[in-house]
C-alpha cells in the first residue's frame, strides 16, 4: 500500500494551478483549464501538449472535452469554444454577467453556470443565448442536464419533454430545475442548509443527488420536488460525488470518502487514509481514485475499502482525476499534470498476518456498521 513511485510523466507547462481535467468521449484527448489563464490539449497516446488554447483574459475554471472541440469557461465572464486539431478560437459565448463557474454541453446547447446568479443556454454553432434561468439568490456552481428522451413515461413529464429539464446548485442552498424550453423554474429543492456544492444526475430515475457544506447528501425526485432520503454520515461539507452502479460515492472536508446505496441512502463504505479534504473522485473498473488537499492521490478496491496505492508527487490539492487505459492523470493546483501507471494496481498483494489483520482493518477501513471519526 506505499507510494506509487516516480509518475510515468510530468506535463508542467501551465504557469498556474489547473482548476480542470476533462477526457474526450473518444479517450484520445485531455483538456486541462488553469489559472494561468490558458487551456491546453494533451495527446494521451504520448502525454505531450498538442495544442496551447489561449484568448480567455482571466483565469480557467472548468473545461468539457468533446471530440471535435473544446469549451472552456473563465473569471473573464465568457465561455469559448475551440478547434481540437488546430487550437483556433471558433466561438466566444458572451452575456454573464460575472465569473462563469461551470459549463455543460448536449444535445447542440451549451449550458453555464455563474457568480451573475444565472444559469444560461447558448446554441452552440451561433453563440447565441436561448435562455435565461434567473431564481437563485447567490452563486449558481454547479449544473446537471436530463435530456427529453430520458423523460418519456414518467409522470408529470409532458412539459419538460420538449427541451430537457436543467438543474442548478447554487450557495443560496437550494437547488432548481428548470424547463429548457420556457426558461421557466419546474421546481425549487429546498432542505439544504449550506451551500449545494456538487450534483450528480440519475437519467433514468429523474433523481438528483446534492452535496452541500451542511455536510449531506440528498436525493430528489426532479419531477415532482420530493426530497426522497437524507445522507447524513459525513462530519464536513460534502465536495464531489460520483454515481455508479447504483451506488453514490462522495469526498468530504472530513477527510474520508464514502459509498452510499443510491436507493435506500444507506452508508455502505468509508474509505479513510486522507490527511486532508477530498476533494476529487473517479470510480473506473473496480477501484476508487481520490484526490486530495494533502497533494497525494489514492486507489481504493471499491468493494473492500482497501486502500491499494498511494500516488505521491504532487506540490498542493489535487483538483480533478482522470482514467483512461492503464493511466491515472492527476491535476494540481502546483501547476502539473501527472501520469501514473496502473498496471500493477490489481497485480497479486500478499496477504498480511493473521493477528494483524483486525488491527488492520480497524486503523484503515471505515465500515458501514461503525465508521471512525475523521482524522
């Protein structure tokens, strides 16, 4: 369970921390966003920069990677859209009012988020804005999208069939969904008693799973408003969250990760070993990657809770986590991309003795029946 050893590669050509990692559908790209105000595509085929994506004015905050391009959002108020090939600037989406926070793209639209207290969307050829959401009363951070065909045969559904319905977090605490074709708030999910930092989206059950820093998790029915179940073992505000499986993972200030049924709410797993907030995750093929502010990133067996790898390297907080193939890409506020191998992250572990084996168990692994406290 050591260290990881030496990353396969180092990429440090950002002059600024990188807020965002975000993987092409086709696996053959990543985009990173920074603070330095520049976006770059890197080749995961080699790890080297094949493109610099440079002409927001302020800082990246978050980036999404398509096959053929790549949008970017920024401090400067706009969001961009960019040739992967060629690096060209195609598109520049003006209209926010203040710091564009997230950015989503389907179906030909692009929807952002804001500081402004919007949420809008853009017809991605023309740059034009086609709608307004306007109803927080602070931030919106963080958007989720179900799509009209998501919707057939469930109830109430007949006036979001038409464009989807949008939902927002904000640190207003509540979170909304929104009809995309009317511009019109569906519903307000109210509970929370902190900011809604993070949002994960089940299509499917048209069910929406916030993390706030009240420290819970809820679940709600999008359609009709209902807040369905409560979350309620971390000890700190909850920053990311992950749906697979029927089963929520989420990552915590209080230094630990946890698994969740999605049906029921029941904790599951605690997966500890942090010195610090968790503050990214990645479920990929058996095993649970973890970022954190202690600079270090993990691989957890997501079954067991065992913890298989530690990646050290990194200067400061991990802020997003990649997997693709046999490769881990780790993203830093210390300016670095990092790839690692895990070829021999499932490779044969010795097991430990016997009579270590509760001491073990009780110092590293959380359970469901009695989680320890954070560290």
């Amino acid at each position: 369970m050591g260290g990881g050893g030496s990353a396969l590669r180092v990429c440090a050509d950002h002059r600024g921390g990188i807020n965002w990692l975000s993987l092409s559908p086709d696996g053959q790209r990543l985009l990173t966003g920074s603070e330095d105000g520049t976006a770059r595509l890197w080749s995961t085929a080699d790890g080297r920069c094949c493109a610099l994506l440079q002409g927001h004015e302020s800082y990246v905050t978050f980036c999404q990677l398509e096959d053929e391009a790549a949008f970017t959002c920024s401090a400067d108020r706009t969001v961009r859209r960019w040739d992967v090939l060629t690096g060209q600037c195609l598109q520049v989406y003006r209209g926010h009012a203040s710091i564009v926070n997230r950015i989503l793209v389907a179906n030909n639209q692009l929807f952002s988020s804001s500081y402004d207290r919007t949420a809008r969307v853009w017809s991605v050829d023309s740059g034009q804005m086609s709608r307004e959401f306007r109803g927080h009363r602070n931030c919106v951070l963080t958007l989720a999208y179900s799509a009209p065909g998501d919707l057939p045969g469930a109830p109430r559904s007949e006036e979001a069939a038409a464009g989807g319905l949008l939902v927002t977090g904000s640190t207003d605490g509540t979170a909304k969904v929104w009809q995309v074709a009317s511009g019109c708030c569906h519903q307000t999910l109210r509970g929370h008693t902190g900011a809604v930092l993070c949002l994960v989206l089940d299509t499917p059950g048209h069910t929406a799973f916030t993390g706030s820093t009240d420290a819970t998790i809820r679940a709600w029915d999008i359609l009709s408003g209902e807040q369905l179940r409560v979350f309620r073992e971390h000890r700190g505000s909850v920053i990311c969250l992950e749906l697979v499986n029927r089963l929520v993972y989420s990552g915590s200030a209080d230094r630990t990760a946890k698994c969740w049924l999605a049906d029921t709410g029941e904790h599951v797993r605690t997966f500890t070993a942090h010195r610090h907030s968790v503050s990214a995750l990645k479920y990929h093929a058996g095993t649970l990657f973890t970022g954190s502010g202690d600079a270090c990133a993990r691989a957890f067996d997501a079954q067991s809770g065992q913890l298989q790898r530690v990646f050290r390297g990194h200067a400061f907080v991990i802020n997003c986590l990649q997997v693709h193939g046999q490769v881990l890409y780790t993203a830093s506020h210390d300016g670095a991309l990092r790839l690692w191998d895990l070829r021999r992250l499932s490779g044969p572990r010795p097991a430990p003795p016997k009579r270590s084996l509760p001491r073990l168990f009780s110092n590293k692994v959380g359970c469901a029946a009695a989680p320890l406290p954070p560290a």
